[in-house]
C-alpha cells in the first residue's frame, strides 16, 4: 500500500493532493455555518487563498509580484461588464473569461518584464497596479471611474441562480479548488524546470532551459488565477470598485504567503486562512487591528522562517517518526527546490 | 573542425579578460586548456556556452556561429557544460540534478539518460533522491559532470572538474571522462593542476593573461607545464 501511495505522491504530490481536499472541505462551511461573519470571512479567505497562489506560482521562480491586485483588476472589471453590459450571468463563461482576460494581457507584458531581475521586477510589477488604477479612474465611460461598477446581476451556474450568502460561498469554494488544481498542475508538471529557475537562473539556462518561457507561463498562470480571485471578490460584493483592487492589497497576498511557507502549494492555504480570520478577529479591536495584525507577521516570520508549513516539514524530519514513503520533501509534500530550511 | 574559436575578445568592464584567443578542437578529441588563475580559461569556457558576451571574434560550432545565439540554444545546440565549483542546485534531489541537463530530451530519453548514468556512477542511483547539497564535494562534481554527459552532448565543457577533491574522486572522474572519449564525445577541459587532466587530453593550449601562449600536442604541454610549475 505504501509503495502505491508512494508512487501516487511521486506523481501529484503530496502537498498538491492536501491542498485540494483541505480546500474541498470549505464546501461544509455553508452547510455547517448560519453565521453572516463565519460565511464572511470564509468568502474573503477564498479569495486571499485564490489571489494568493499567484504569488506562490511567482516565489517558485524566485520572483516576487506586486502585481496581484492588477491582474484581480482585469479579472474583476471583466466580468462586470459582461454582465452589466453584455448580460452574461453564466458562470462558467465568466469564470473563462476572469482568468483569460488577464492572462492574455499578461502574454504580452510578461514577455517584456520577465527579463527583469529583482528589485527592478518587483517596481515594475508594483506600478502596473498603479498604472491600471490611473486607467481605471480615466475611463469613467468604461469603468464607472471612482464609483466603480455597481448592481451586476446575480450569476448563475447551469442554470441555478447564485444568489445568497451560501451559494456565493460554494461557489468560491469551488472556483478556489479549481485555482489549486490549476496551481499543482503546472507547479507539479513545471516542478525540475521552476526549481532550477529559482535556485540558480544562470546554471539553467546554460543547461539549456529557456528560461524566460517557463517564467512567461508562470507569469500568464498566475495572471489568470488572479483575476479569478478578482471575479470572486467582485461576485463577492456585486461591485467592481477600484479601492477593492489598491496596490498595497498586494502586501497582504505577499505576506500570506511568505508566512504560510513558500515550500509548499500549502503554504497559500494556511498562511491566507491565519492571517484573514487575524485580521477579522483583531478589527473587533478597533484602533489596535493594524498593530495586532503587524506583530502576528512579525512572530511569524521571526519564528518560523521557512513559513508555517516550512517550518513543519522541517521540525517534522529533524525530530518526527520518519515519514511512511520518504523524507517529506522526497515525497511531494514540499516542492522540490523549495527552500524549507531558514 | 567540432569548435573554432577566432580572435576571441572578452572584456569585464574596463578589463581584458581575453584577448585576441584563438583555438580549435576537432571532433573526437580532448583538450585541455592549462594556466594559472586569472589566465582567461574559464572566461574563454564561459564564453563558448554563452555565459559572458564576446566584445569581438567569432565561435563556431560544427561549422555554425555561436557567438550571437543565447547561452541556452547553445546548449540545446550539443554543447554540455560542467561548471567551475561543482555548482548544483543544492534543494533539487540528485536525480532532477542530473536530469536538469536534459530538459529538451523528453521524459522517455531523459529517464534512459539517468538509467545509463547510473550504471555509469551507481552513486547516482544510490543517492537519487536525496538533496544535492548534502553531497559531499567529490560526490557533487560526479552529479555536475552527469548532469552535462545527461543530454548526450557532442562537445563537453568541462571547467577544472578536479579542482580540490581527493585523489579517489579524481580517479572516479577520469574514468568517466574516458568513457565519454569512448562514446566519440569532444571534450574541451580547464585544469589548473594539470597533472591529471594530461592524462586525459590529446593536444592542449596554455594560456596566461588572457591570452594563447602555446599550443601543441600532450607531451609538448606537458613539458612546458612542467616549465611554468603547473604540475
């Protein structure tokens, strides 16, 4: 038995097959839960979990994205005028379309940013949000400048409208699992290519990776999760506004996932899910949220170096019972690659 | 003529790490290129895969020019490279090591590379999914050398692949590099302790300040290196 297990982890991953039934698991919350707030905050850490693998599909390349917010943007903008416009509420059409809208502007763009290295990459990222508010706030015809898009119509899937709280929420637990399916795909089937990218680019490419190709895909991939996130945010609130897509968002989908773990596609998960329901908790307190949110980032981060899941991995092969098929990392439950250790 | 080199100019800045260096390997043999620090062998190597751009002079590879290909269809091209310092990717298992040199192979062809490898260097197979950076140094260097021989290259690089480990491993690698002569495989080395690579070469250059002072069969070079203290 563990020999199957064994070989099925070689393939999916470890790490892959948990994030995907973890997340499946947010189908109960609907069901389990009357409360407003838990549905709430459910829904917001779907979204964070969504917008957040981009960033994880990023950091597996070694590169760091300010450009999340941007790429919900598109996603978001897109589907509302589709629906306010053009009448679509079919939600299998606007999910297609909240991920290839960014991911097609993405094709060009990454093409000529992803020969950025460092710092500059991660300026450039930073101001193509920016660049895309300006527009946003430009184009009132288009875009309802300032006041946004609002009274999109309810979408409905096969039929079925999706109207109230719980649906909204099944949904977006759906179009999440959807988001780590598509992340463990390419992060799995990527995995010897990403790797080498992110621990030494230079050695890669002369070993004869074309290296900005495989950083075009992961950039286009992350591109359209995003703006899947966006979709779902927008669905979220029947509103397409621009301060839902500001900038500095982008620091919180940074930080999700650099204290969840970079290591691992769970890393996203339960840094998303920590810091959302935090956050939440820590706003009853008014005045101190900001700060109480401020000093979780910094003990997690001055603790666990590697991120929660990191961390994990690690204290789990220097004092744990030896795992059933191979070292943790061997056996899928960390990316190869990853930096585990601090 | 496998690889012609013709007045090779390299700068770094300001400076001259190449000038005016010429050379030529021919298909099936080993050669080796012998000099003190600093003498321009692995700027010319880095220069021939594609890592630092040549300010002048032309490379030619089985009779096309290299030098305004990108480093990575040049290895695409059949040039294998080890690098100086046994760098592998110290969080990647050793098999994506070795593997990693093949990304253009196909999943079929690149798991017949790693089975032929291991045959090579059972090491390989032993410490297969075990990450490259717990390797020892002499262990590393096996991984790197596998990694370059992993696409079945026509010309290996191979920058000073002896450079500071024990004579057990020096004996492992050369038997290696043998078996890559045996296959008909071109081989262009660097050496500072040349003692061990002369055995391996057929002709060799010695380079001093970035540029060709000698060229000449084995023998010829090692008396010169014997002259110049490199042995």
């Amino acid at each position: 038995m563990w020999r199957r297990a064994r070989s099925i982890s070689n393939v999916v991953g470890l790490g892959e097959i948990l994030s995907v039934v973890v997340l499946a698991l947010a189908f109960v919350i609907p069901v389990a839960s009357d409360s407003p707030f838990t549905h709430s905050v459910a829904n917001q850490t779907l979204i964070a979990i969504t917008a957040t693998f981009s960033v994880y599909i990023m950091l597996r390349m070694d590169l760091l994205t300010f450009a999340v917010p941007a790429f919900m943007g598109l996603g978001g903008y897109a589907v509302a005028l589709a629906g306010l416009r053009g009448g679509v509420t079919d939600a299998v059409a606007l999910t297609v379309l909240s991920f290839a809208v960014p991911a097609l502007v993405a094709l060009p763009l990454g093409a000529l940013i992803l020969r950025l290295r460092g710092v500059y990459f991660v300026l450039v990222t930073f101001v193509l949000t920016e660049i895309l508010l300006l527009v946003i706030f430009e184009t009132p015809g288009l875009t309802g400048g300032s006041n946004g898009l609002v009274g999109m119509p309810p979408i409905d899937l096969f039929g079925l409208s999706i109207a109230d709280n719980r649906q909204v929420l099944a949904f977006a637990a759906g179009i999440t699992v959807l988001a780590a399916i598509i992340t463990a795909a390419l992060t799995r089937y990527y995995r010897q290519h990403f790797a080498s990218i992110e621990e030494n680019e230079v050695l890669a490419q002369s070993l004869g990776l074309v290296v900005w190709r495989y950083k075009v895909i992961g950039f286009v991939v992350a591109a359209g999760l995003s703006g899947m996130a966006g979709f779902l945010l927008v669905n979220m609130l029947l509103t397409a506004h621009p301060t839902s897509f500001s900038p500095i968002s982008s620091v919180n989908y940074i930080a999700y996932a650099i204290v969840g773990g970079r290591s691992s596609i769970l890393g996203p998960i339960i840094g998303s899910t920590l810091l959302v329901w935090a956050a939440n908790i820590f706003s009853i307190q008014g005045e101190y949220s900001q700060g109480l949110f401020g000093l979780l980032i910094m003990i997690c981060v001055t603790l666990a170096k590697g991120g929660i899941v990191g961390t994990a991995i690690l204290l789990w092969e220097r004092y744990g019972p030896a795992w059933p098929w191979g070292a943790a990392r061997a056996s899928g439950l960390a990316a190869d690659g990853a930096r585990v250790r601090p | 003529m496998m690889l012609l080199v013709k007045d090779l100019e390299v700068r770094y800045g300001g400076i001259t790490a190449l000038r005016q260096v010429s050379i030529a390997v021919n298909k099936g043999e080993t050669v080796l290129l012998v000099g003190a620090n600093g003498a321009g062998k692995s700027s010319l190597i880095n220069a021939v895969i594609g890592l630092v751009p040549v300010c002048g002079g032309t490379i030619e590879f089985d009779g096309n020019r290299l030098d305004r290909l990108a480093c990575d269809r040049r290895a695409r091209a059949g040039i294998g490279y080890s690098p100086e310092g046994r760098r592998v990717f110290p969080s990647m298992s050793v098999a994506d090591n070795v593997l990693s040199g093949a990304f253009g192979l196909g999943r079929e062809r690149q798991r017949k590379a790693f089975a032929w490898l291991c045959e090579l260097f059972p090491l390989l197979a032993e410490r297969a999914r075990q990450p490259a950076g717990q390797l020892s140094g002499g262990e590393q260097q096996i991984v790197a050398l596998a990694r370059a021989m992993s696409s079945f290259p026509a010309l290996l690089l191979l920058d000073e692949p002896f450079l500071g480990l024990a004579p057990v491993w020096i004996a492992r690698i050369s038997e290696a590099i043998r078996q890559m002569q045996q296959r008909g495989t071109t081989i262009l080395m660097t050496e500072q302790m040349a003692r061990p690579a002369l055995k391996l070469a057929t002709r060799g250059y010695v380079m001093r300040g970035g540029e060709v002072r000698r060229s000449g069969t084995i023998a010829e070079i090692r008396e010169l290196a014997l002259a110049e203290e490199y042995l």
